[in-house]
C-alpha cells in the first residue's frame, strides 16, 4: 500500500467507526485503533509530509472514540496500553485523565503516572516513577516507548545510561518511528561522551534507514552544528571515518557541514582539521561561489601560522572581504593580523602542546589564534567577537 492509502485508511478506519452505517460491524479496540497510529508514524519515517501533517487529526479521532468504547474494553490489559502510546504519541492528556478518573484502566499506575508527568513537563515526578523500570521486562507494546522517555529524563545527568535506554527503544521496535526517534538522540548523546565510534556506526545506520525520515532535514543541520563542536571531529587522523560518513550526504548538506568544521577547527586553533575541511569545500564548490571564497579563506588563515606562512598571507590579502559573512570579515582581520605580526614561519619546535584529553596536530606549529593574537589587541577583541557569534549560531 503506498503512502497516501496508509493515511487515508488510519483516517477512514476511525471516522468510518462512529458512522450510523457501520454500526452493525465489530467495533474497534483501542488496541487495534492504536496500529492505524502506528502505521501512519512509520509513513512519517519514511518522508510523508502528508502523514506528517494527519497525526493531528488522527489523534484528536482516537481520543474521541476512546471515550465512546464500552466500559468493558478497557479491562483487556493491551487496550489500557494503548493509552500510554496515545499519550506519548502527543494525545491528549486530559483524556487519559477522564479514563482513569472512571476508574476503567487497567495498567501498573507507576507507568501511567510517569508518561502524564512526562507530557506535563514535570521532569522529577517522571523519572521517580519510572526510571527504576527496565524496559526490556515491560509489556513489547510500550516497552519502547517508555525506553525513550528513560533516556530523555537522564540524558543531560548521565548519557551513559541515556545510551543504554535508546539502544533498548530502538532495537525493541526496529523500522518504527520510535527507532527513528531513538537513534537521531543517541547520535547526539554518542557525541558527548566522545565515542566516536558509536556516533560512527549510528549515523551511518540512520543514513541508511532514514534519510528520508520528516525530520532528517532538521537532523541534518543539528549535526552539522554539533559534529563542529564535538572534540573528536577536531583529531585530524580521524578525518578519513569523518569524509566517509559524510559522503552520504547531498553536496550542499557536505559543504555546509565542512565549512562549519573548518571555522570551529580555525578559532579553536586546529589548524590543521581546518585546513583538511577548507580542502573538502574547495572540491565540492565551483568557481566564483560565495562558498569557495569561503573555504579559500579558512585554508588561508589555518596555513598563515605554519611553514606555508608567506603564501597563506598572500592568499588572505586576495579575499573578498565583500563576499564573505559578517561574522567571517572580522575574522580576516584577525588573521591577516597574525600573518602581518607573524613575519615568518616558526619554528617546529619547540611545538605548544596541546590540552590533555585532545590529539595533537602533526602540523606544527599549532598556533591557536587567541593566543597568537594577544600581542594585537583589536585583532585579539575581533577574534573574541567572532567566537562569540560562532556559540550564539551553534545554540
């Protein structure tokens, strides 16, 4: 069935229900009403805009029915399941609380409790009723979801354990939405706690399954923001796995991804991850674009403070200030600044060394532009400025 008819049978499934003309077929279970939810959450991940835009409607319908089914249905435990999928799914709360109020659930009230605080928002009551369970032990209907509500409330306090709950949602319920959802969190999660092999195999999984998910747009530019300020992105030798995970993207999404890289790496002083990521733009853009005059700069300002000093410096006084973002004009005035205080290439040794915790750059010297600029002092206030932009955009 292709994707329109899945929608249009989750609706018609549910209007059809309540009209006078099909009263005297079965009626549906929450339970069976809760798989049309599903079917349409499996066409979100796989690119419909149209199912996208439906879930609303199909919501409102299911809460609406759910109020109208005999008393007697919610003693079937799979139907007062479909409750917690209901409200997790974005449902309304107020019609949970109308059926618990009636006393008609039959469903661990820790569960129950835990998923309205989530969707209320409060945090603490949340992970107090939840967050002793392992999901792997609850009914395979919610166990994922409630897995993925797990790793939202530890996430920011302990991400270790945030990866252990989204590997349970997403390999509890695999092509679903809730794996989709799983694994955009994890790579990200993966990523702050610098394992880059995980943040490796889990991009790449997403690539392959999602890419064309709703929301792989918005995925897209969260990492390209992200991966600039991961410090394992800034350790040269790890580059190649780096250009091979992003080849998976279209030309734009890999230009606008390399440039971010390649400023980060300038201002954080890795001149060498800029260089190699200036590299990449220069082959994915053509001549004359305002991206190329982009990544010729960001080329030029990592190599002004190495052996290739004298060119490099050539190279920053033939850009076009006019072409380039704000942010990036002052930035050229800095670094021009360095190369005209720099008046020759230093020395290889001794090399400065780099921070505990950060692989060390084989082109030397590392010279980290914060650093170098402060015998220049408006040179050393524009850097600062453009640093600060760089966090704001990041945000």
């Amino acid at each position: 069935m292709n994707r329109v008819g899945t929608i249009a049978v989750a609706l018609v499934v549910l209007v059809g229900a309540a009209r006078a003309e099909e009263a005297e077929a079965p009626s549906r279970e929450p339970y069976q009403m809760i798989r049309a939810l599903h079917a349409l959450q499996d066409d979100i991940a796989r690119g419909s805009l149209e199912a996208h835009n439906a879930q609303p409607a199909l919501l409102k319908r299911l809460g609406e029915e759910f109020q109208k089914v005999d008393p007697s249905v919610w003693k079937e435990p799979r139907n007062s399941r479909a409750v917690v999928t209901f409200l997790l799914s974005g449902g309304s709360p107020q019609v949970v609380d109308g059926l618990r109020s009636r006393k008609l659930l039959v469903l661990d009230e820790a569960i129950l409790d835990g998923a309205i605080a989530y969707v209320e928002g409060r945090a603490e009551d949340a992970k107090a009723r939840l967050g002793s369970m392992h999901a792997r032990d609850l009914p395979p209907t919610i166990a994922a979801e409630i897995a993925l509500v797990q790793s939202a409330l530890v996430a920011q306090t302990d991400p270790k354990a945030a990866i252990e709950r989204l590997d349970d949602a997403r390999l509890l319920m695999p092509g679903t939405l809730v794996e989709e959802a799983a694994l955009r969190r994890e790579i990200f999660v993966a990523g702050q706690v610098d394992d880059f092999d995980k943040f490796e195999a889990l991009a790449q999984r997403y690539f392959r399954r999602f890419r064309h998910s709703i929301y792989a747009g918005n995925f897209r530019q969260r990492l390209a923001v992200a991966v600039a300020r991961f410090s394992f992105v800034q350790q040269s030798d790890r580059f190649p796995r780096l250009v091979a995970l992003l080849d998976q993207l279209d030309d734009a999404g890999q230009r606008a991804l390399y440039l971010l890289i390649a400023r980060t790496a300038l201002v954080r002083g890795k001149v060498e991850m800029a260089d190699l990521a200036a590299e990449r733009v220069l082959g994915l853009t053509d001549e004359g674009s305002s991206e190329r005059e982009r990544a010729r700069f960001y080329r030029a300002a990592a190599r002004v403070v190495t052996n290739a000093h004298d060119q490099a410096l050539l190279d920053l006084q033939k850009i076009e200030v006019g072409r380039l973002p704000e942010r990036d004009a002052e930035l050229l005035k800095a670094a021009l600044a360095v190369g005209r205080n720099v008046k020759k290439a230093l020395p290889a040794a001794p090399a400065q060394q780099d921070q505990p915790g950060e692989a060390q750059t084989s082109m030397r010297p590392r010279i980290d532009f914060g650093r170098s600029l402060a015998a220049v002092n408006r040179a050393q206030v524009l850097l600062d400025e453009s640093k600060e932009q760089l966090k704001e955009r990041a945000r």
